[in-house]
C-alpha cells in the first residue's frame, strides 16, 4: 500500500503542468558587465621649461580650459592612466615625487559611485595632508572633465586632475565601424 501511495504521489507530481515565465539566461561565472573606460590624467602647476623634456603631453582642450582658470604654467606628470572599474578596486596613478624642488604623495584613484548613467570619479594623495579631487561626470564615451585638486594649492598654482571616458574594452569606436 505505501508503494501504490508513493507511486500516485510521484505520478501526480510530474503530470501536474505548471507554467514558468522565460527568464534571461544566468550569466557565466567570472563574467563581468562592460563599462565605459575611466581615464585620467594629473596636471601641475609647474613651468614645463625647467623640467626634463620628455613630459607627457596637455590636450589642447585641458591647456585652453587650465588658461580660462588663470592658471599660465602646468604640465602633464602622467600620460591617461585607465582607472580599474570595481567599485572595490583602486588604481595607483602616481608615485608623486620630487617636482619642482617639491616632494609629492603618490595620488590614488577608485570610482566609488557608476550608477543611473553618471560616474563619480575620487582621487587623493598629492601630499600627507591628503590633498583631493572628486569628478562627477555623465557615464559615457566622450564625456569629459577638468577638477582643481582641493586642499593644494602652492606658490605657482592649483594642481588639476582631467577625466575622459572611453568606450567600452573591446567595443569599436564610431569610426571603426563600417
């Protein structure tokens, strides 16, 4: 008898249809979401012509936005450094270092905040004070920013730190596309 149970208890539950919405396949373990790329780039208040000639370069579009600010001297101390995308991660952008007759903090950089199709973008360091910058910026490629570096400030100027976003890894861009 508890066979015959068992089996009509068994048989009942696999003849029983039951309706399920599609779901979206789980994605493979290890995949991550794609963002946009985060650059950015460290400009000082310094006089290029008393330093080392193999500096990296200042866009026209950061020389031209640091000269509406006031700022006449600056060079570029990184060439665009891609910032790591977890939330969880932070990228060293700068070991700092003498400049200038001037002893500097290494500068770190997260992204702290990627949500609703805007990006926060925080970098601190420069000195033992703890000198820092915070962008905000739209999530996407093209998208662009300058931000002075509070807290430092010296005889020649603010030091500034420029953001970019590019598209994301592996994504062509519009002029690759045929």
């Amino acid at each position: 008898m508890t066979r015959h149970f068992l089996a009509l208890i068994v048989s009942t539950l696999t003849l029983v249809p039951y309706a399920v919405e599609a779901q979206e396949p789980t994605p493979k373990n290890g995949a991550q979401p794609e963002f946009n790329q985060v650059y950015v780039k460290l400009i000082m208040p310094t006089d290029p012509a008393g330093l080392e000639k193999e500096r990296p370069v200042v866009e026209s579009w950061i020389a031209e936005d640091l000269k509406k600010r006031g700022q006449a001297r600056f060079t570029a101390v990184t060439t665009w450094v891609l910032l790591d995308p977890s939330p969880l991660e932070a990228t060293d952008v700068w070991d700092g270092g003498k400049l200038a007759n001037t002893l500097h903090c290494p500068v770190g950089a997260d992204i702290p905040d990627r949500a609703t199709g805007r990006i926060k973008v925080h970098l601190s360091g420069w000195t033992p004070g703890g000198a820092f910058a915070t962008v905000l910026l739209k999530d996407e490629p093209g998208s662009r920013a300058i931000s002075a570096v509070d807290y430092y400030t010296s005889a020649e100027g603010m030091a500034y730190v420029a953001v970019l976003i590019g598209p994301p890894p592996g994504k062509p861009r519009r002029s690759d596309r045929p």
